[in-house]
C-alpha cells in the first residue's frame, strides 16, 4: 500500500513561517499537533515530506485547514486588490468610513485598512470593548489632519506624519478634533492563538 505524501517543497518553510508568525516553538506546535517536534524539524528542514495524514495535524496545530497550510485554496503568491473591491464599512452619517485594503485571505495574520474620520467623528466610545483579539498589535500612520488616540484612558495627540504602535487588545479609539477631515491607515496583527 503507498501512502501519500505532500511535496516537500514549499511546505517546510511555510510551516516554519506560520508556526514563528504565531510565536511558537517547536514544542509549542508539536503538542498542539500532536507530531513529534523531531518530525516537525525534518518537515521544516525539507529532510523529510510528510504524509497528508501528518500534515492535516500540522495544520490543525497552526489552527488551519489542509488546504489552507498546502495553500490549495489560494488563487497563487500574489493576490490584488482593485481599488473599486476593496470592503468598505462604517457609516458616513457617523463620520467614521473605512476600507480594508488586504484581502481576506485564509490563515492571513495582518489586515491593513485605510480610515476617515470626519471633524469631531470618532472610530468608537470610550467605554468600547478590547476591538482585537488578545495579543495583536496595531500601527496607524496619520495621513491627513490631526487625531487623538484614547487607549487604556489614556489620550494621545497625533499629527500628520505621525505613527503610533500600541496592545490593540486594549479599549481604544480614534478622535479626530477638528476642524478638518482626518485620515489614517492601520495594519493591525492578529495575536498569538491560543488552544
């Protein structure tokens, strides 16, 4: 009987990639997945192919899909967005527009988004919720006017060309104060998953 395996080019440095994107070692990945971090370093290296049996728990412990971690159902390495595709949200009436500029694309742990915020419009109250999963982090450049970051209770004012880096797990919100529109774009990374 043959067992199948998976083409080990490719697939060893991908799940060295998404296994370090998530913060784990190979022990980490190993008794999420079940494979011995031994196995886990030959697949990694390229010295070993894996049978798909192997690397659906490989994938289970990267919280994945086989198709996902093989990249099965990825149209290829490069994915477009066209301006006129992009998901929009929020409400103009509120002052607060946004864009998100990535495609949502399976296992993808950053998202990019493009923010309007109109004089004295806010992105969220002050009593918000934490907005991210625990653990991610998020980076807003100020493209246009001026705004106020309120996190934690705490209050921050940022200009144009500013950048700002902060827990996005944390109550936070963007304000702008006026008197013009204000712009800003966020990457936010999705923290480490927990089992």
């Amino acid at each position: 009987m043959t067992v199948a395996t998976v083409d080990q080019a490719g697939i060893g440095p991908r799940v060295r990639a998404l296994r370090e994107a998530e913060g784990l070692s190979l022990r980490d990945l190993a008794e999420r997945s079940g494979v011995s971090a031994p196995m886990l370093s030959q697949v990694e290296r390229g010295e070993t192919s894996p049978t798909l049996q192997v690397a659906a728990r490989i994938a289970g412990g990267l919280d994945l899909r086989l198709s996902q971690l093989l990249r099965l159902d990825e149209s290829g390495a490069v994915s477009v967005v066209r301006a006129g595709a992009r998901r929009k949200g929020g409400s103009p009436r509120s002052g607060h527009t946004f864009e998100v500029l990535t495609p949502p694309l399976p296992g993808q742990r950053a998202e990019l988004s493009r923010h309007r915020l109109a004089a004295g419009a806010s992105t969220g109250g002050s009593g918000d919720p934490p907005m991210h999963e625990p653990g991610s982090r998020e980076i807003a450049l100020v493209e246009q006017g001026a705004v106020a970051l309120v996190i934690d209770g705490e209050r921050h004012d940022l200009r144009a060309g500013d950048t700002v880096t902060f827990d996005a797990d944390l109550p936070h919100h963007f304000e702008n104060p006026g008197p013009g529109e204000a712009a800003i774009l966020a990457v936010v990374s999705a923290g480490l998953r927990r089992s």
